[in-house]
C-alpha cells in the first residue's frame, strides 16, 4: 500500500454511525494532519447526506489542487481549478 500524506485523509462520519469515537480519535492521533468531518447521517453517510458529503469532499480537495500553470502569468503561478464540475 502507498503511503498518503497525513494532510490528504480525510475521515467522514455520521452522527448515528458504526464508528466509534474512540475509534476516530486513535486515527486521527496515528495520522497527523487528517481531518475528521462528523455529518448528520448514518453510517451510509453517502447515501443519508449526499450534498452535505459532496460539500466536505470539494472543501477538502480544494485544499489539495495543482494550480493549472496554463493561464499563469509569465515568472508567476496562479491558483488553479479542479476540472470536476461542481453541479
């Protein structure tokens, strides 16, 4: 298994789920940099809260973009876009 930078896990939970807060306290304290988001949902998060899940997905990974060095000012960077429509 390839080894993922602390910073780019992301943990999701439902407020009436399986996991146990214990349980996501031992993650997050054996993967520094992660973050935990708690929705209201089961523990089909994905299925209970979809746009509320859709919402922590984009947040995180707007965290974690490439800038698109194609429209870049010339000796500069600008922040790029993911090409992932957000509809």
């Amino acid at each position: 298994m390839a080894h993922v930078p602390g910073d780019w896990q992301l943990l999701v939970t439902g407020t009436r789920g399986i996991v146990e807060r214990d349980e996501v306290v031992e993650f997050l304290r054996r993967t520094p940099g992660a973050r935990h988001e708690e929705l209201v949902a089961g523990h089909n998060v994905e299925r209970d809260a979809p746009d509320a899940l859709a919402r922590v997905l984009r947040e995180h990974l707007d965290g974690h973009r490439e800038p698109d060095r194609r429209d870049a000012p010339p000796g500069g960077s600008r922040t790029g876009r993911w090409a992932l429509s957000s509809k």
